[in-house]
DNA sequence: TCCCTCCTTGTTTTT
DNA sequence: CAAGGAGGGA
C-alpha cells in the first residue's frame, strides 16, 4: 500500500470463489458452543488469526457466528477484552451482540470496545480531542443544529436559499465527510464543480464554525479520527497494538472513511473480520460503499473469503424467489443460497384495483391468518416509502386490528425532546451556542431575531460563547427594555438551575427547568391535537433521566444513540419500510407498492441510472429474505399519489421471479402482472376463484389450466366458533384500545364503546370476552 | 414579533 | 393532497 491513508483504486473483477482452505487447526476437545454451527459456520469462527471477509447471505446465520467468534476469542484467551474491537452502525446491533456473547460466555464481558462506529470513534477523539483542534468536552450536533449552522453561513455569505437549499449543502459536506475527505482534500475540479463552486468554501466555513462552538457532527467523529491518526502516528500506533481482533459487522454498508479508519486500525495485528453481504447494501445513498468489499481483499492480501450459503430461515419458494430475482444483478460478487426446509407456500403476488384495495387485501389476509393461529406479531408490511403506510394504518384502525409503525421520527429526534435536551445542554455546557438558540425564544418571550442578532454581533466581536454575550448585553441599554427583561430572566433563571446541579438530583432538575422556563405551560396551552402526545413525551423524557448517574451522561448517551424502544412485546402488525427491515425476520412479509416509478423509485431510476435499479433490486431481495414462510407481493392498477391518480405498470421485479416459485391473483378486470400475461392468452377463459370472483393465474408458463389456490383465500374466516358471537351489552377487551361495552353486532364486525378511547367499529376476532 | 396565507415540493435514514 | 417554509400584513 502506497499511501496508507489513500484509497487504491477498486480492483474491477469480483474474486475467485474461495477455495476449501485447510482443516483447521482445533484443540483436542472442540467446545460445545462450536457443536452447534455448521462447517463453514465454524471455519469462520476458527479462523481468528489473518483478515478474513466472510459473505454471508440473508438468513445464514451471520449473528450466531460473529457472536461465537467473539466469544471463541475470549474463551480461548487469544485475547483480553479491552483488546478486542467491535463495529456495527445501529446500537441495536450492538446491544445484540453484547446480550448474546454474555449468554454464550456465561457472564457479561466488560471493558471491550464494543459499539457503533461512531460511539467508538467519539469514544476515541474524547481522549485526543486538542490533536483535531477541539476540546474534549465537545457537543455532538444532529441533523437540526447541522441544518441552523449551515443556513447562518449561507446567510453570512448572502446566498440566496432559494437557488442554494442549505438542506443539500449539507447533503454535500457530509458526502465529503463520507469519502473521508477535509476541506482542503477536496481536488480543485470538484470544488469548483459543486453548487457553482460554493459548496466547498461553505465546508470551510462549516468545520471552521465547528472549532469556534467546540462541535462534532457525526461524520467529524471518524473524520477526525483520521486526521488524528494521519496526524499522530504513536497515536495511532498505540490503538494498533492494543486492538488484537477487529471485528466489523453489516460491512457493505461502511463508507470510505470508515473504511480508511478500519484499515488504519487494522495494521497492527491484521485480525481484521468483517461480515457483510453485497446483496444488501441498500445503503449507498448515503455514502456507503460496496467497493469496499473488494478492496478488502487488495489491502489485506491473503485474505480468507468465506462464504455462508446455507439458508435457515426461509422456504426453498421464497428463497428461489429471492434468488431468482437477485441474479438480475449484474455487480455481485455472487452467492448460491441453499435450504434442506420444506416446500411451503410459493410466493403470492396479488393484482390490486387500488390502494384501497391493497389495504384490504393485505388486512384480510393477515386476518385469516390470525384465525388460524399466526400472531400479529409474526407478520409485517414492507413499504418503498414512508407515505405508503397511511393507507395501511388507515384500514387497521378501521377494522381495529393492532399495530405498530416503526421508524418516522423517533423519540429523541422530536421536537419537544430535542428543545428540553437543548435546555439541559444550556444549564450543563454554557458554552452550547446552538442550543442557546434553541431555546432562548422557545417559549416565545418576546426575544426575536433583532435581540438574537445583538447577542450574536457583540459575540463574535469579543469572540464569547452566546451566553456570556447575553449577560455582558443586559448590562447595556442596547436592547428593547422589553426584551432586555426577558432575556435578563432567562439568565437568572439559568443560573438558578446550574446553582442546583449539586444538589437536585437529574430527573428532578429536568421537571423542574421544563416548569419554571414556561416549556410545559407552553404545551398545555397548545390545543392542537398532537399537544398531548408531546406533554406525554416529556414526561417519559424525565423518566428516561432516572436510568443515568447524571445529566451530562445522559446528554453523551443521546447524542449517539437516536432510538425509541417500544414496548414490543404485544401482539401487533409491525409496519416499516424496507429500510427499516434488514436484519429483521417474520414469518409471513407482505410486500405492497410493486409498481414502475415506486418500487423501483423513478428517482432511483432517474438518479442512479443502473446501478441505482441495482440497489432497487436488493432492496426487494432484502424484503423478500425477510420472509420465513410467506410472503405475499402486491401492486395497484390505480394508485393515488400526489393528489393525482396514476396507472402504474407492475414492478419489473414481478417479471423477474422465477415462475415456479411464484401464484399470481389478479382481480377482475385488471390486466395481469408480467409473470401471469402468458398463461392468461394461453388458457381460453382465465379461471375463477369461486369465492372472490377473481382471476387465478399460477406461475407456469407452459401450463395451460391454472391450478385455484389451496384452501379459499382472501376471505376472512371469523374466530366466532371458538369465542361465540357476541351480543350488545357484553364487556370486551381489545388489545390495543382497552376495554368496552358491545353497542351493536352487525356480521363480524362489532360496535365497541370503549371505556378511554370511545366508540370503534372492530372485527370481532380481535376482541375476547371479559369474564 | 407573531400569525396567516401562499407556494413549493415531494425516497430510502443511522449516528 | 399535505406539510413545511417564506413572505407579507397586523
């Protein structure tokens, strides 16, 4: 390697399969954990020594043998814990693989480097914080302080924000940020080339403010690790030593910088593992690199590839299906998944008149299923795009069926939770100008931007953090007597709480500020709908506190970890994107929304050209694969998106399913998918679905007479024989909505009146009686 | 300073 | 169609 800091360029042919390799070398008795992996499941659990990439397929078992490796290290005492290193991108992720090592090796295993790439990186740059030129008590921005800072900047430079939306300024930076690449790495041409030129003197000013306010972003926390170790080679020589096994988890989703930073690591002892599967990354939107799975094998020579092929979650249909439909990709290094499970159901693709439709088909399914003993909680929704989920929660709210919606915002990216954490961050670090922002007119208290505009210009010009400018201002008669007051309160009332630190504890302090700064009332006196929910999240905010020894350790915890933890034990339909669904398994997926222009996206199409569709494609495999038994494909022939009505083509990825792993049901009147065109001009007259009237249409190409789907689908068989009918005037309980008072019974449908939540129409096999 | 109305712009999202 | 931002008027 020439450079060590440098990217070579990307090796452009996909490595030979791997070979056998020898047998490896084991102690006489092999522990018992090993017993419960296959051969090449334990070959990659064996092989500690050297880099090793191993490809693991969707459904191979990919955590049990990063887990056992971990936990083979440990148990052989190759390694003490602090020596060893543990990257994934989600704290789920980690805290996966923390519970399930502490299970294998019998304890929880403390003092490892286990964590987020970010966690460590920040865990790392704390220790080295004036080598990059910050101080280690650094804030960490998100997204909406990243935002306000580049909109000021575009402001001080008199763009206009039409023509220059700040959102994709920053788009650009933190691309940059991704490749690994400071202000002044950038080459002139691109420079010149981005926003007219603009966007690279803005990255100047951007990390140069960054300094000033003593802040990271989340890319700067890798970034700046880079620079540290470019910067300071014993440094970087010391964590070489130290880290005797890296091991990197989801590793087609890395970027260049985190690849830089990995490989910097990694040359002291070269144990370097990383698992990944190039069939899904789904990711590169966002900087993530499945180059980098190539370039493994040039920087590290004589690494050992491993492949896991050996499916255990889905049936042979669906993983054909998968398969079949992968294979239209022509970038991969290639795979071939294998299963010894039974035949099971083929995958199901469903013609649909609308969305409407689509709703209710997939909630009738869902429901039979129910009524034969499947949980709610076994079942999912896969969308393309968040809007996708309305029409859903709209229909499960109508019939009552529970469910929940994972992703949108989450808990700590709302905007009554960021405003108190921005509160905390003024009591706790005075020096936070940006929190300062935040909070010091939120309430309204009448200090409007010409207050905030004095603050700043007598800020800068004794170059002091906005709080202390605030207070030298008050002492002037330069500001309005009105809001001269009311920013004179807010200082005291900020050096009240700091006054309390010592001696309120944290939870109490934070009720306390959200109370006595008028927040709270804030809310109260809001009446719009969603006022409640966000009064119900401050108090959780508070309770959340209790779990931290102090508020500026819960304010580092925040800052990294973004997630709501939901209750997810009751039984309920999760609803989520396909995003949101890698990593995750359900016995039966449905996978709405396959039509040209949404599942491909056209901006995919429009924007990523091929390689783009590519990654349309492995998003579909991935929901695919994240069916064990079922899954249960769709499209519309009318779809309302936009406020305008469309009639969109069936997604290209039906076409691509190999047809013996496929049915097609069409309704009435639609014309048929790609895959279910042929037989349709084959047979004569389509055949019907004695119940529903549909057109039922199998795979086969060659067949001539379709085969009616096993059993009647699609119609809801009631659970009635097993609850009894119900009448008006009984008590019912509802897993969701609590319980109530039958009002009417008309078929299977009930009136419920419920106690806390009034009167819903609900389908009566998701109420039990209440002895 | 605040509030209302008009206009634009519509993927995916972790940390 | 719906939400979020900008700009104008009170």
């Amino acid at each position: 390697m020439d450079d060590p800091f440098e990217l070579s360029d990307t090796p452009s042919t996909p490595s030979a399969r791997a070979a056998p390799g020898p047998a490896p070398v084991t102690a006489v008795r092999s522990p018992t954990y090993l017993d419960a992996l296959n051969p090449t499941q334990r070959e990659s659990v064996e092989a500690t020594e050297g880099p090793v990439l191993i490809l693991a397929g969707a459904g191979t078992g990919k955590t049990r043998v990063l887990t056992t490796r971990l936990a083979h290290i440990l148990a052989q005492g190759k390694a003490r814990p602090w020596q060893i290193l543990a990257v994934t991108f989600t704290n789920k992720a980690a805290r996966e693989m923390r519970e399930r090592v502490a299970e294998l090796a019998g304890a929880a295993v403390e003092g490892w480097w286990l964590g987020t790439f970010h966690a460590i990186g920040a865990r790392i740059l704390r220790v080295h914080a004036e080598a990059v030129g910050l101080k280690s008590g650094f804030t960490i921005l998100d997204t909406d302080d990243q935002l306000r800072l580049i909109k000021q900047l575009l402001e001080a430079r008199n763009v206009d924000p039409k023509r220059t939306p700040p959102r994709a300024a920053l788009a650009i930076i933190q691309r940059w940020k991704d490749r690994g690449l400071t202000p002044d790495r950038i080459s002139e041409a691109e420079g010149a080339e981005a926003m007219d030129g603009l966007a690279l003197p803005l990255y100047h000013d951007y990390q140069a403010r960054l300094a000033t306010v003593n802040a990271a972003d989340f890319g700067d926390l890798l970034l700046h690790g880079l620079t540290l170790f470019r910067s300071a080679p014993d440094v970087l020589a010391r964590y070489q030593r130290q880290f005797r096994y890296i091991l990197v988890d989801e590793y087609q989703d890395t970027n260049v910088a985190q690849y830089l930073w990995l490989r910097a690591l990694a040359q002291g002892h070269h144990n370097i593992c990383c698992v990944g599967d190039d069939d899904q990354s789904i990711y590169s939107w966002r900087g993530a690199e499945v180059g980098n799975i190539l370039r493994f094998e040039h920087d590290f020579p004589g690494a050992r590839v491993i492949r896991l092929e050996h499916n255990y979650r889905s049936s042979p249909h669906i993983l054909a299906a998968a398969s079949g439909l992968i294979a239209h990709n022509r970038s991969r290094l290639g795979k071939t998944l294998r299963t010894d499970r039974g035949a099971g159901d083929k995958v199901l693709v469903r013609g649909v008149w609308d969305g409407d439709d689509e709703a209710r088909m997939v909630c009738q399914e869902a429901e039979r299923l129910t009524g034969c003993g499947h949980r709610l909680s076994e079942m999912a929704i896969l969308v393309r795009a968040g809007f996708q989920t309305r029409a859903f929660e709209e229909r499960m709210i109508t019939i009552g069926m529970p469910y929940r919606v994972i992703g949108g915002l989450r808990f700590y990216e709302r905007q009554e939770i960021r405003d108190a954490i921005a509160y905390l961050r003024v009591v706790f670090q005075p020096g936070d100008d940006l929190a300062f922002e935040r909070i010091v007119n939120m309430p309204k208290r009448g200090i409007g931007i010409a207050s905030l505009r004095a603050i700043h210009t007598l800020a800068r010009a004794e170059s002091l953090p906005l709080t202390a400018a605030a207070e030298r201002l008050i002492e002037t008669d330069e500001l309005k007597p009105a809001a001269r007051r009311a920013l004179a309160r807010l200082l005291a009332d900020l050096a009240r709480w700091r006054d309390d630190v010592p001696r309120v504890p944290g939870p109490e302090l934070t009720r306390r500020i959200l109370d006595e700064s008028g927040y709270t009332a804030m809310w109260q006196r809001d009446r719009s709908p969603e006022a409640p929910g966000r009064l119900e999240n401050l108090k959780e905010l508070v309770s959340a506190l209790e779990d931290f020894d102090s508020i500026p350790g819960f304010l580092e915890h925040v800052s990294l970890v973004m997630e709501n933890d939901e209750n997810g034990m009751a039984d309920k339909l999760t609803l989520m994107t396909l995003h949101a669904a890698k990593g995750l398994e359900f016995d039966t997926v449905f996978l709405p929304g396959w039509e040209e222009g949404l599942f491909p996206h056209q901006r995919a199409l429009d924007e990523g050209g091929t390689s783009g569709l590519e990654e349309e494609r492995r998003l579909a495999y991935v929901g695919l694969t994240r069916a064990r038994q079922r899954a249960v494909i769709s499209y519309a022939a009318n779809r309302h998106v936009y406020g305008y009505w469309q009639n969109p083509m069936p997604s290209r990825f039906i076409g691509e399913l190999p047809e013996d792993a496929v049915d097609t049901v069409v309704a009435t009147g639609l014309a048929a998918g790609p895959a279910a065109r042929r037989p349709q001009e084959a047979s004569a007259e389509p055949l019907m679905e004695p119940e529903t009237g549909n057109a039922v249409v199998t795979g086969g190409r060659s067949r001539r007479a379709a085969r009616v789907i096993e059993g009647v689908p699609y119609r809801s068989i009631p659970r009635s024989a097993a609850t009894g009918p119900f009448h008006p005037g009984q008590r019912v309980r509802h897993g969701t909505f609590g319980e109530g008072q039958v009002v009417a019974a008309s078929g299977d449908v009930l009136e419920i009146a419920f106690d806390s939540v009034g009167t819903k129409r609900i389908v009566q096999s998701f109420v039990e009686l209440v002895a």
